[in-house]
C-alpha cells in the first residue's frame, strides 16, 4: 500500500520538527519572563546623568550611530562569499573518502567558479583600501 | 550510500554557458574600452554555441537527470532556443546604446548571460529547488542589470525598489513551496503530482501553499495587482536594460507557472484556475485603461505589457493543453513584439536624449518613413490588428477559452483589447499626423536599425504565416 507509506513518511517528516517547534516555544516563555520579571522586581529611578550615552571613563564626544565608510561594507559581502565557501567545505571534507574522486572534482570546480570571482574582485580593484 | 552520477550531457547548454560566462569576466579585465567589441562578440558566440548544444541534447522524450531535478522535455528546449533568440536580439539592441552612454561594459553582457543562465535551470527544473535557484539567479542579475547605471537617481531608485519587492517576492514563492512540501514530503514535481492524486497531502495546506505560490509567480510575470514595480522598474531602467527585462524573462516566468501549476498540481487546477481568472481580468483592466493616461511610452508601454500578461493567463486559466499551448505562443509573441516596442525607443534615442515622451516620436514619418513604417507595424501588431502576430496571439487565448466556455471572459478580452486599440493607435496618430518638433535627421547605428527592421517585418511575416510557430508551440504540450 504505497499510499500509507507516502503519509507515513510525511508524518514522520513532521515529528522531526517537534523538538525544534518545542524550542521555539520554550525560547518564547523563558525570554518573555525574564524581561517581565526584570520590569516588575527592579526598582526604576530614571535621571538625566543615567540616560545620557557614556563612554568609559571619559565625556562621550559622538553617538554610536555615526557614518560608516562605505568602502566597509565591499570588504563585509567579500567577506561573506569565501566564509560561506567554507562553511561548505567542512562538511565536504569529513566524508571525502566516501565521495571518492567525483566529490573532489565537483569541489575542484566550485571552487575553480570561486577563484573566477576572486581574480575579477582583485583586477578589478576591490581588495585596494585606496 | 547509493549514489548515481548524473546524465552530465543533459545540461550541456547550461554548462558551456557558466563554463563561458568565466571566461567572458576573466578576458574582459584585459581587455581595453577600444576592444570591447571583442566581449560583444564572444557574449554573442556563447548564445549560439548554448543554441547548438541545446538543439543536440533536444529530442522528441522526456528524459530527467541530477537525481530528477533537472528535465528534458519539448518545453524546456523550445523555450532555451526563444530565449537564446530573444536575448541575442536584445543584446544587439544594446550595443549601441551602451556605447553612447559609457555603459559598454563587460558587467553588461556577463550579467546578461547570467539572467539567461538563470532563466535555462527555470526552463528545465523539475524541483522546487531547482525552479527556486534558477528564478534567483535570474532575478539577482537583473536587479544588478537595472541599477548598472550608478550616476542616474532614476535607475537607483527603479533598482531599489525591484530588489525589495522581488525579495518579497521570492519569500512568498518559497513560503508557497514549504507549504507544498509539508503536505506532499517531497520536492519533485511529478511526485508531488502524484503524492496529491493520491490525495495523502492535506488539501488546506495545499490550498494555503497554492495562494502563496501565486503570488510569487504573479509577481515575477507582472500580473496585477502584483504589477506596481513594473511601471516605475521599466521606466527608471536604462531602455536597453527595460528592453531583455521585459522580453525573455517573461518568457522564464511562463515555464514557472507551467511548471508550478501544471507539472506538479494539475489535480488543484480548479482552485488555480479561479485565481488565475480574478488576476488575469484585474491584469487586463487595469494595464488597458492606466496605459491610457501614459504620456511616456516606457511607461505606457509598460502597463500595455500587464495587459499582455493578462491575456497570456487567460490561455493558463483554461486548463487545457490547448490553452497552454495558446499561452506559451502569447509569450513568444509578446517576448517579439516587446522588443519591438522599446526597439522604438532607443531607435530615437542619442547620445543625451532618451526620447522616452511620446511627444518626441510627433511627425516621426517625415523624418524617416521606414522607420515610422515598422513602428506603426509593432504598434498594430500590439493593438491586435489582422494578420500581424499580435492578432493570431490574442485569436488563440480567446479560442481557447471559448472552448472551456468562459464566454464572458472572452467578451471582456475583446473589449478590452478595444480600449487598448486607442493608446496604440494615438502613437500612429503622433507619428503620421501630427506636425515634428525638430527636423535632425533620424541616425540610428547601422545594426540597430537593420535588426528593429528585421524585428517588424518578422511580427509582419509570421503573421501572415502563424501556422508553423502555433504548431511549433503545441508539440510542447503533447503528453
């Protein structure tokens, strides 16, 4: 009866999920009360020395929310992209033997299409701070 | 561990074509501003080599790979070869444009060839994760493709907003498919078809995933009311950028839904079928009557292809290999005549003038007759007028759902097609009748405007000939 299977299999799918389901929901609770009871036990005594922005051990001379060179945010998705290649690499390694010469081929060639990308940043001047 | 290898010769297209793409970036950092002709060349090499190695893998079967994630059949190669086609024709196009605007850049052609990467894995995807990443692939270089011009507001603007809404977009697709696979277990599309003939997935689940899906599929067509990016995205994009925006990824859009709602929930075609009717109406109401009061003819012809897209959904609404078929030749003819239609507009442009207000094209046939000619043939042919294309393209969605019996949709689309009739008709009038503010010879480049002639006379000669592209379209559909 292949039908019965079929739901089976979908049931089956569904309860792996449970425990992720139970940790949403117990993350909920537990953050939610812990600011509660913060809101209700802790004395609140607001003063203008207390909410104005402090540096340590000096007078604060800007805000934290200043302009940021925009150059940083080139550096940021570069760095992105050959963090994320690694993040597939690991996995890739602990089971190389079992993937045999086609695994190291297929990640020969990913990573040939990577260093494409990375010749065109390069010549292209994206590595230069200047 | 019982691991196939794939059937690598199937997606040989797709392969030379990333294998070309690489090499297309590296040379092009070699090569200087005076040899970049030489990247036009090679961009358009590999569209005519992906042709061929497409044609040779094509073949009467169905045949799958990549572990039933990739396909073979009729519709995918029929529609690659269109794509190849309209995308050539559309790059050709550019070449001048780019070079009076320093915008002839090697970025330009290889995101290009990615959105037609793209757009290949979505012509033969046969998963929800290979139509997901061959739709994003396609859309990421056409975000990037719309803000190219970093200078101009309007792009920067036009390119925001596309990103945002598309991602938007793209969540609710891919909330749609969570849904479906949570119903179904399984992420192939034949499999899903079967899994909900046999009725195991939940219907509201697949109800509730289906709604999402349409969403996203409207959206990426342009369909009201997913349709407010399209105006202000076609206008605000570099015209030669609006031009492959508006042609082949339509086309990439079609094979989405075809795949989404015919391949893998043909047993809900009921419910899609409702939907499909309330967004095609809305589509073809509102793009007819708002192109009305466009004064620019990006714009215009903008919502002009919203109401295109409403009529392409009547042929998918009727739920019949007939109407696929019908739907699938409305693609291909508006993909032809949109390009056509922003041809118009670079064919007027210069260097510092974009002549995108339909006052710039007044007294156009005293300036250059051949030009204003193929124009009034684009416009006609959009308007529907017998026997250009457009006309043979609207007879078969009407016939189509004639023959499911939705009369009064019918009634609707021919009405409507009449309210359309006046804002192409008032661009002849502004051409034929109506007295030229300057007198500057027109001087398209050479090539530009050898293909914007080849281009009307090909909506003129297939409309005179509609048999061979009709039956062309309907072997794509035989199972």
């Amino acid at each position: 009866m292949p039908q019965y299977r079929r739901a089976d299999r979908i049931h089956q799918m569904l309860e792996n999920y449970l425990p992720v389901l139970i940790f949403i929901a117990v993350g909920l609770v537990f953050g939610a009360f812990m600011v509660v009871l913060g809101m209700i036990l802790s004395p609140s005594r607001p003063d203008d020395e207390k909410l104005s922005r402090y540096e340590c051990g000096f007078e604060a001379f800007a805000g934290a929310r200043s302009e940021f060179d925009v150059r940083f945010y080139l550096v940021a998705i570069l760095f992105i992209i050959f963090d994320l290649e690694i993040a597939f690499l690991f996995p890739w390694a602990t089971v190389l033997r079992e993937l045999g010469l086609f695994g190291l081929l297929s990640m020969t060639l990913f990573l040939a299409i990577l260093v494409v990308g990375f010749i065109y940043e390069w010549k292209k001047g994206a590595l230069q701070w200047e | 561990m019982n691991f196939i290898h794939p059937q690598f010769s199937l997606a040989l297209p797709e392969m030379i074509l990333l294998g070309m793409i690489s090499i297309i970036l590296i040379a092009d950092l070699f090569i200087s501003d005076k040899g970049r002709v030489v990247t036009y060349l090679m961009t358009q090499a590999t569209l005519v080599l992906a042709a061929i190695a497409t044609a040779a893998v094509m073949g009467a079967d169905v045949a799958l790979s990549f572990n039933g994630h990739f396909i073979i059949d009729p519709l995918a190669s029929l529609t690659k070869l269109f794509i190849y086609l309209v995308s050539m024709v559309a790059f050709a196009y550019s070449r001048s444009y780019l070079i009076e605007r320093d915008m002839y850049r090697g970025e330009y052609f290889v995101l290009g060839l990615t959105a037609v990467l793209g757009m290949m894995v979505l012509a033969s995807a046969h998963s929800l994760l290979t139509l997901y990443l061959g739709l994003e692939l396609l859309s990421l270089s056409l975000y990037a493709m719309v803000g190219l011009r970093r200078d101009s507001s309007q792009a920067a603007e036009a390119a925001m907003k596309y990103f945002v809404l598309g991602a938007m977009a793209s969540a609710m697709l891919l909330y749609g498919m969570s849904m479906i696979y949570g119903a179904t277990g399984t992420l192939n599309l034949w499999e899903i078809r079967d899994a909900v003939a046999e009725g195991s997935g939940h219907s509201l689940v697949l109800i509730f995933g289906l709604v999402f899906l349409m969403v996203g599929v409207a959206f990426k067509l342009g369909a009201a009311p997913f349709h407010m990016w399209v105006p202000d995205v076609y206008h605000g994009a570099p015209t030669s950028v609006t031009l492959f925006l508006s042609s082949a990824p339509k086309l990439a859009a079609f094979v989405l839904m075809i795949r989404l709602l015919v391949d893998a929930l043909p047993a809900l075609a009921s419910a899609w079928s409702d939907m499909l009717v309330i967004i095609a109406v809305l589509s073809i109401v509102l793009g007819n009557v708002i192109a009305i009061a466009q004064l620019n003819i990006k714009r215009m012809l903008a919502y002009s292809g919203i109401s295109h897209i409403g009529f392409l959904l009547l042929g998918v609404l009727s739920a019949t290999p007939e109407g696929y078929a019908a739907a699938f030749y409305y693609a291909i003819v508006y993909a032809i005549m949109s390009l056509g239609g922003f041809a118009m507009v670079l064919v007027m442009s210069r260097q510092g003038f974009e002549a995108d207000e339909l006052s710039d094209y007044a007294g156009l046939n005293e300036r250059s007759p051949i030009i204003a000619l193929m124009m009034l043939f684009i416009m006609f042919s959009m308007a529907g007028v017998p026997p250009l294309l457009g006309f043979w393209a609207k007879l078969a969605v009407i016939q189509a759902i004639v023959a499911v019996e939705y009369y009064q949709l019918a009634v609707l689309a021919v009405l409507f097609s009449v309210v359309g009739a006046f804002y192409y008709l008032r661009v002849i009038r502004i051409i034929y009748f109506d007295k030229p503010t300057e007198r500057r010879e027109l001087k398209p480049a050479n090539d530009l405007k050898v293909i914007f002639i080849a281009n009307a006379m090909l909506v003129l000669l297939l409309g005179l000939f509609p048999e061979s592209l009709m039956n062309l379209c309907q072997s794509a559909f035989i199972y």
